[in-house]
C-alpha cells in the first residue's frame, strides 16, 4: 500500500470507527396552541445564499400553555420554551404523519406537542436537533 493512502486511512478510520449516537439534552412534553405558519427567510450567511443554500423556510408557530414534563439531562439543554417551530420540510426533526398533521391544523387548536432536544453524531460532524416525538390534537 502506498505511504498517503496507508496515512489517509489512518486519519479516516477513528472518525468512520468512532460511535455515532444521540445525547439527549432535554425532554419536553407539552400542551400547546397551534399559532399559523411563519416565513423565516434566508439569512445570507454562506455564498451559496440566498437562491441555491435552502435556508428559507416555513415554520408551523405552537406557543406553549403548559408544560407536564420536562428534563433536562444535558448540560446544553434547552430550557422550558413558551414557542415552539416546527419546519414544514422533510427531515429529521418530524416524522411525515407529524408533518401532515401539523398542515392540517387551524390557527387557535389545541394540541399535545412533545420535543427532544438533541445532539447528533454521526459521519465526522455533530449537531444540535430538535426532534417532535408527539403531535396530536
């Protein structure tokens, strides 16, 4: 084997053997009022922004009423929220039974709304994700 390839598996085996997984921050299980779809736009932070980076999106608003449980395991956990944002995309952060629910409601229902603020490992990079485990009316 050649000495740059031998080095270069050498670099890339530790992060391709290295435990992928989730850490969970904190837990929130909520009742919540169902507010309408907001547009957040494009914040121009890359140079692919603002037509080809996919940063613009609309977001189904929930502000919170009550919460029934919460905790926080991880240092970075998020604290009780009063408004929650759910991405209307595909994607990790809903299932699409949650994301046909969540078009399908009007301003002003009520709902039980649960998260998972969560950090994620995986494929040599690590980031933060807020996961809805549970929408219903």
């Amino acid at each position: 084997m050649r000495p740059i390839l031998a080095l270069a598996l050498a670099l890339v085996s530790p992060l391709a053997s290295a435990a992928d997984g989730v850490e969970v921050l904190s837990s929130h299980r909520t009742k919540a009022v169902y507010e309408g779809v907001r547009h957040l736009p494009c914040r121009h932070r890359t140079s692919l922004c603002p037509d080809r980076c996919g940063h613009a999106r609309d977001v189904a608003v929930f502000r919170v009423t009550e919460y029934l449980a919460y905790e926080k395991p991880g240092q970075y956990g998020d604290a009780k929220a009063t408004e929650f944002l759910l991405a209307l995309r595909a994607g990790d952060e809903a299932s699409p039974e949650v994301l046909a629910l969540a078009r399908s409601l009007a301003k002003g229902d009520a709902v039980r709304l649960d998260w998972l603020h969560e950090y994620v490992t995986g494929a040599g990079s690590s980031s933060p994700r807020r996961r809805v485990t549970l929408l219903a009316r």
